[in-house]
C-alpha cells in the first residue's frame, strides 16, 4: 500500500512515516518546503502524481494562540488545504485520514466527549479543525476523522520537552491544574493510524493514550519518571491567562476503537516512560 503523509516534519507526521516503513509499505512524506497545501493546482498534480492508496493528513496551523490573530493563514491551511487534499484524494480513488482535535469541543463538563457529540469550538483553531472535519465528510467517500490531544513526539517541540527544559534552571514551577486530558505519544498513535487506514472501517474516532489527567498532573509524572526534584504547583486557568480560550474538559472517549476492533493505546503514563527513554537514546 501506498501512503502519503501530509505534515511529514511535523510530530505525528514523522513518526507515521517512519513506523510505516517500518512494516514495510511505501511510504512517501510531504512537508510545507516539499508541497503547498493551500495551492489548489499544486495540491492536486502533486496527488495525482504520487496516485497513494492512502492520504494520512497530519499537516496543520496548531498555533492556537496565534490563530486568533492570523486567522487567514490559519483557515487558508486548516480548512482550503484539507479542501484541496480530500478533493485531491477522491479524484485518485484514496483513502484519506483527516488528523483532528479535542478543541472541537467546547470544554464543558466532566464527561468525556463522544464521536457523536457536536463540536462545538470556543477558540479559532478549533473552529477551522472543525470546518476541516465537514469539508471531509462532504467531499471523501473513504473518510477517517480521528480527533487527537496533547501530543508529544521525537520530533518538535511539545510539553514534556517544554518541562525537561525549565526544570534545569527552576526548583518550582506553576502549571495549570483545571484542564483536563490524555496524553498522546505520537509512536504509539502512529501505529493505530497505520491500522486504521489499511482497513475499511471509516468514521470518526478519538485517538490519545489511555486515561486522564491535569497539566499539572502530567508535569509532576514527567518528573517523577525523569528523576527531577522539583515543586508544581497546580495553579487555575485563570491564573494562566492566554490569547485563545482552552477547553477545561477535553476528555474523549475512545470506545469506538474498541467497537471496532483497533487495539487501545497503552495508558499515558507508560508512554511517557518509553517516551523518556527515547529522547535519552536520541541524546546519546
């Protein structure tokens, strides 16, 4: 099988790829440098030219503070380049995997978010992510949606890179405590992604490592795990004020990948130990 990975020298994109590879499929990752994806005639000769089985769409506008001041970039990437990718794909005949998002959801409640409830963003990047999402379903045949959360990879920056570094030169810290979540190690939702796309069994899926926690309770495992002795201190949204609102509950549920016979990812805390141990080989 032949897959296309959008996104390619992003997190997820990279590890999609190389996992791929691993299992021996023809992969083929595309970054911004390789492939404008809000130039509809580029988008689709680069598709048609490369005719995948499959399009694994991880490339985005993720900067969700910023978004709400750029928001035509932000729409142009999140919204005309899935358009332009989803049309691409069904004129090839493919497979195509739309990476989504908890910020659909407006963050209210305990309960965790079904695949059937309705988005509803409160910020601008969860707005487009959205628009995203139905651009998707009008456009592709073959469609998978698979909303994600707080991800940390190999490959770019992220939370737990972001605490490893102030840990050096802090014996305290303040992270907010009342917004809630799962965890998601890009090398464990990249083999479900490979799974799912090999497979015919499409829809919308929620997709994070297992279990929930705080910010403040991730950072003070990061540091539990990594040997670090240092004070967090579970501070308020409020607290913390940012330019883009964020969701307190962004709890999912992943019971439709269950339904459908996909294998959970292990629960967060063990990916943040592999994880670890990662970057340690990756620093030697």
């Amino acid at each position: 099988m032949k897959i296309l990975v959008t996104g390619y020298t992003g997190q997820l994109g990279y590890d999609v790829v190389q996992h791929g590879l691993k299992l021996g499929l023809n992969m083929v990752g595309v970054g911004s440098k390789d492939l404008d994806i809000t130039n509809e005639e580029e988008v689709s000769h680069y598709i048609n030219k490369v005719h995948p089985d499959g399009i694994i769409h991880c490339a985005a506008y993720t900067a969700v503070d910023r978004a709400e001041d750029d928001k035509d970039t932000c729409w142009n990437v999140n919204v005309e380049g899935t358009k332009y990718i989803a049309q691409a794909a069904k004129d090839v005949n493919a497979k195509f995997m739309y990476i989504s998002t908890d910020y659909v959801f407006n963050g209210e409640g305990e309960t965790p978010f079904e695949e059937t409830d309705d988005p509803s963003p409160i910020g601008y990047y969860g707005l487009t992510k959205h628009e995203g999402e139905e651009v998707v379903k009008q456009l592709s045949d073959k469609w998978f949606i698979v909303r994600i959360s707080w991800v940390f990879g190999i490959n770019g920056n992220n939370f737990v890179k972001t605490m490893l570094r102030l840990v050096e030169t802090r014996n305290e810290l303040n992270v907010v405590g009342d917004q809630f979540g799962s965890p998601t190690y890009t090398l464990d939702l990249a083999r479900l992604l490979i799974d799912m796309i090999q497979s015919d069994k499409y829809g919308i899926y929620h997709a994070s490592n297992e279990g929930f926690c705080s910010w403040a309770e991730f950072a003070k495992e990061i540091f539990r795990q990594a040997n670090k002795g240092i004070k967090v201190n579970s501070i308020s949204t409020e607290e913390y004020p940012t330019r883009a609102v964020r969701p307190k509950n962004s709890r999912m549920s992943k019971q439709k990948l269950v339904d459908n016979g996909f294998i959970p990812l292990p629960t967060w805390q063990d990916a943040v130990e592999r994880y670890l141990k990662e970057l340690t080989q990756e620093v030697k």
